[in-house]
C-alpha cells in the first residue's frame, strides 16, 4: 500500500522559470492539501482540493501559484516566474473522505531552489 | 482565523518524561492532532483528540481540554529516536488544519 508520493524530491530552478510540482495521494484519499514549510518554520496551509475542486485556496498567494487536482493523475502545484522567497519544503498531504483532515498523511516533500 | 502557540524547543533526558503543551484559539473548533517531523523528514500522525480527556497510543499520550482551549502531548521512557519537531494542529473548520510553528524537542543522554 504505497503512500503519498511526491516528485521531483529536489528540484532547482532559476529566478523567472516555473516550478511543477507533483503529488499522488494515497489510494482510496479523494483528498489533497498543500503546504509550504520554511526552514525551522511551521507548515504553512496553502490549499485544499478535491478530485477536480478547489475547496480553499485561502493560504496560496493570489498571483504566479496554482493548484489542481484533475480526475486522473496527480495533484499539481505549479509556480510561474519563481522568486527566490518561493524556495522552501512543498508537502503535500492526503485524506480519506469527510473528517478525514484530522488525520493527514504527508509525502516526503519537494525541496524547491530556486537560484 | 485560528492559532497556536507551543515552546519552540524543549530539552530532556533519555528515558524521562516530556510534556509539550498547546493553546489555541479558534473561531471554531473539531479537533487537536500532533504531528511528528524529524529533520529532513516528513510530517507523520501521531494522535488526535476531539473530545475532552486522555488518549493514548503506546508511549505518546495526547490530553484535550476545550473549555480551557489547551492540550499537551506526552512522551515517556523518552529515546533519542525521538528528538524531532512536534507540531499540534486545530481543525477550526471545514477540513482546513492550522499548524503550530512546532516544538523542537531535544534528547540527550
């Protein structure tokens, strides 16, 4: 039973290029969260989504960053035109079905550099 | 909104006990989680309290009170496998979890 998988673990980009980055939830979770974690920092809540739904979107900047969650395949969190203050830990987080927020299970993360 | 406040580092000794607290405020309130994160690591699931009182799981123990707006998190017969961050986390609404800046719990000999 695999677990959340997140890729690419590491991914460096330069100032003005975009960042993608992937999360398959664990099997039977319809749903997926996305935070951002500064070193020595606390998660951060970025966004909420379920299967083709944005449910709160409420801590992800307003422009350059998106998030969907498409019926087939991984969850996508994309940056465009990368600032140096983008560079963090990107985790992503999976649930099964209503109430299930309480108990997450995290990917490994995406450490993102951005040059 | 909703936040949290833990000690940002507590130190204590191989095979004592250690209580990491946590207040919160919330415009609502579903439960209190903890989370443990090593270095370099993932956050995991460690325990979850909705209801008032004591839950426990092997050598964690979570403890809830709502009137007072606090829990704790205990850990016992301490290892050092478990110096890491902890990090307590409210659901104060609709499947949105706000976590604290977490706690760095060292372990020394």
């Amino acid at each position: 039973n695999a677990g959340v998988m997140q890729n690419p673990r590491h991914l460096v980009r330069r100032r003005g290029q975009e960042a993608r980055l992937r999360c398959s939830p664990m099997k039977g979770h319809s749903h997926v969260y996305w935070y951002r974690q500064l070193p020595e920092e606390g998660l951060k809540f970025m966004v909420y989504l379920q299967k083709e739904n944005i449910i709160d979107e409420s801590g992800m900047p307003k422009e350059r960053f998106s998030a969907e969650f498409p019926k087939e395949g991984p969850s996508i969190l994309r940056i465009q035109q990368v600032v140096r203050g983008d560079s963090a830990a990107y985790f992503c987080a999976s649930s099964p079905a209503r109430g299930g927020a309480d108990t997450q299970y995290f990917g490994p993360g995406t450490r993102l550099t951005v040059l | 909104g909703q936040s949290l406040e833990q000690p940002s580092e507590v130190t204590a000794v191989e095979g004592a006990i250690v209580q990491i607290n946590c207040t919160y405020q919330t415009s609502g309130f579903y439960g209190l989680s903890w989370y443990q994160q090593h270095d370099g690591g993932a956050p995991t699931f460690l325990s979850y309290n909705a209801l008032d009182g004591l839950e426990e799981t092997g050598r964690f123990s979570s403890f809830l009170s709502r009137s007072d707006s606090y829990g704790y998190l205990l850990l016992q017969e301490l290892q050092m496998k478990d110096s890491a961050s902890y990090f307590c986390a409210v659901r104060g609404g609709y499947q949105k979890v706000t976590f604290g800046i977490g706690t760095k719990l060292q372990v020394i000999p």
